[in-house]
C-alpha cells in the first residue's frame, strides 16, 4: 500500500479524532469558565475571604508555572506517549473540583481547601498544556496546525462568552460550590473524549541519556529567547498577565463589595469579555492578512494595553457602571484574542516539532509564570491601598505592555518569524 493511499485512508480517522478532541476540550472550556466565576465568589461571599486571601487564592492555580513549569516541557517532550498523561490529569482535575461541593455540604469548607485545590488544577493544567500541545500534530496534519489552533481558541472564546453567564446563574439558583460540580463533569468528559480517540498514538523514539536536563531546558528557552519575536510576544503577554492578575484577585470582591453587584451581574459583564474575544478569535485571521501578522499582534497590545482602565473609571448610576465595565472588556477581549490566535499561528510556524513542549513548558513559565506574582500584589495594594487605588496602579501598568511590541521587530515586518530549524540532535 503507497504511502499516499495509506494518508488518504487515515484522513476520515483523523478528521473524527480532531472533533472528539475538540469537543472534549470545548467542554472543559465551558467547565473552567464557570469555576472562573464560581470559585472566587465562593470565597469572596461565602467564606468572607479577605482581599490578601482572595490574592493568594487567584495566584494558586497559576504558582505551579514557576514551580514545575520548564520541567514538565522537558518530561513530556521525554515520554513515549502522550494521551495517557492527558487523561490522568483530566482526572486528577475532576477529583480535585468535586472535593469543593462534598466540603461544603459536610459544612467543612475553609478558603485554605479553595487554594489547596487550585495548586492541585494548576499542577494538572501545566502538565497537560504541553502534552496536548506536542500530541496535537498527531491529530491534525502539520499544514492544518494553525487552523486546528484558531478552532481551539474559539471554544476558549465561546466558553468565555457563555461560561461566566451560566455561571452566575447557577451560583443564584444552586450556590457557588454546587456549580463547580459541573466543571469536575467537563474534565470527565475531556478525558473520555481523549480515551475514544481512535489513531494508535504513535511512540515517540527514546531520547539519548546523554542528554542533560539543563540542556533539554536550554533549548526550549533559546528558542523563545533568542528570536526577537517570540521574545517579544512572550514579554508582552507576560507583562500584561503581570497586571491583568492584579486586576483579577480584587475584581470580585470590588464588584460585589465597592460597587453592589449581584453575581448575575458580574456574570453578565464576564460575558462580554467572552463575545470580544470569540469575534476577535474570529477576526484574527482576516487582520493579520491585510496588515502583516506582526502588526496585528502590535497593534492588539497598544488596544489591551488600556482596557484595564475601565473597571476603576466605572462610576455614577448602575447602568452607566455595567456600560463602561462591559466596553473595557469587550475591546480587551478583543485585542487579547487577536494577540493570542496571531501569536500562536506564529509561534508554530517558528518551532520545530520536536521542540513543541519543551517551548510550550518555557512559554508558560514566562507568560503564566508572573501571574501568581500579580495576584500575591494584588491581594496586598489591595489591602494596604483599598481596591479601587490598587486597580488604577493595575491599569497604568499595563500600558506598559506596549513597548514590548514596539521595541522588536513585530511593528516592522509582516512576517517576523523564521521557519523551523532541526534541534542540533536531529541535525546529527
């Protein structure tokens, strides 16, 4: 049987499997964003966290970033196989969630459990990041990558518009603790989805023992670090993670203490953020080919650079507040979308397979890694300033995300990466 019949035979099994696998992870979006909702005001409202708490909370599912963030590339990119590790921490996240609702109707819950189990999901996700990411090419052929990763992130986009409303909802109707059931449900569905995948997974070749760990990591950052782009993307990505997590640990609390809301209403404003980012996902493409994909992601910086402005300038009748919340996440959902899909397509197109979770791992850790750090700030300017003092110092730092992008060479060239290059390994 040619080689040619035998690609033309797997496209249908390829085809299924890239739907099961993109259905299992849009369910886990949705699951995730309602948490993203529920987990916070179960704190916030239910256990009367304080601002440092509610901090401490939000910078425990980003810590294991810095914590095994480069070591998890380095051990994916050493396993034989990756699906088994996919389904292993879907599970592990599931069990983790479903410990929040049996506490709480024991009656047992305490903010202490809350940040337990979001270190447990962080470990979880920076496992699983780069493991679905390096099984990715085994599912969609290579020409198809950026495509599959813009389908991707328009469930993030989709469950981020439907996620927070739900969300709200059903924290009134069945409480916070209880919604969070229905994300442990999304994790069982993604590892079921991975389970049914039908291509044999094909065994990566064991990778010499004379390699050093330190070397391994040392690839995967030279390949971030020493392309001017890539460098650039992940700087602005993370000085802008930096400051939206300072934002992030205080929003609730400064939505539903400082300004009133009801958890529908913080909801509501969560959801458009979702619609801004499922049109900017969508947008994306048609941006980056009429300006240059580099001038796409240098213009999204300059746009999300001040949408955090919103949240503390919202002031006046309730309507007005919901009006000028709701425009500040709309465009910054817009602008991070464009940044994200753009940057993705660019970065797969720079990497080499071989190299993909290591430079996922490496990625992360520089982008997500600062999170907890922005949290952990938040909690204390929070606390030592008042919410609203410590979101304006959020939003003026953020519009220094900008310079990231306008000091490279992302502002001057449509395409700014260069193609793959075979890891000096493969070379020999």
């Amino acid at each position: 049987m040619s080689t040619e019949q035998t690609e033309r035979e797997a496209a249908p099994t390829r085809v299924g499997d890239f739907r099961r696998l993109w259905l299992g992870y849009s369910v886990s979006a949705l699951g995730s964003e309602i948490t993203v909702l529920a987990l916070p005001i179960t704190a916030a409202v239910l256990l009367g966290a304080s601002a440092l708490q509610m901090g401490v909370l939000t910078a425990a599912a980003t810590v294991p970033n810095l914590a095994i963030g480069l070591l998890a590339g380095v051990w994916v990119d050493r396993l034989p196989r990756r699906r088994p590790l996919l389904v292993a921490t879907d599970l592990a996240s599931a069990a983790a969630l479903l410990s929040i609702p049996l506490a709480w109707w024991l009656g047992r819950l305490t903010v202490t459990q809350l940040v337990v189990v979001e270190l447990a999901v962080g470990c979880a996700r920076v496992l699983f990041r780069p493991a679905y990411q390096s099984h990715l090419p085994q599912v969609v052929d290579r020409d198809h990558l950026t495509r599959a990763s813009g389908q991707l992130r328009s469930s993030d986009s989709a469950a981020m518009l439907v996620g927070p409303g739900l969300g709200g909802l059903l924290v009134q109707a069945v409480s916070a603790p209880v919604a969070i059931v229905l994300d442990a449900a999304s994790f069982l569905v993604s590892a079921t989805c991975i389970r049914s995948l039908r291509r044999p997974e094909r065994t990566t070749p064991a990778r010499s023992e004379s390699r050093s760990l330190r070397g391994e990591l040392g690839e995967g950052l030279a390949a971030v670090l020493r392309n001017p782009a890539l460098r650039a993307i992940a700087g602005s990505a993370a000085n802008l993670n930096l400051f939206g997590m300072l934002t992030m640990a205080l929003f609730v609390a400064y939505a539903t203490r400082t300004l009133g809301m009801s958890a529908g209403m913080v909801g509501a404003i969560v959801m458009t953020g979702g619609a801004g980012a499922l049109t900017g996902a969508l947008a994306a493409p048609r941006i980056a080919a009429r300006i240059g994909e580099g001038r796409a992601i240098a213009a999204a910086t300059v746009v999300f650079s001040f949408a955090l402005f919103a949240l503390p300038l919202a002031s006046g009748p309730r309507w007005l507040e919901l009006v000028v919340i709701g425009a500040g996440e709309v465009v910054g959902g817009f602008a991070v979308m464009v940044f994200d899909v753009t940057a993705a397509g660019l970065t797969l197109k720079a990497v080499a397979p071989e190299l993909l979770g290591r430079v996922s791992s490496c990625s992360a850790f520089i982008t997500q890694g600062v999170k907890p750090l922005g949290a952990l700030a938040g909690g204390v300017l929070g606390t030592a300033l008042g919410l609203h003092a410590a979101l304006w110092i959020a939003a003026a730092g953020a519009t220094t995300t900008m310079l990231w992008t306008f000091l490279s060479p992302l502002r001057h060239r449509d395409q700014a990466v260069q193609t793959p290059t075979a890891t000096n390994e493969q070379a020999a």
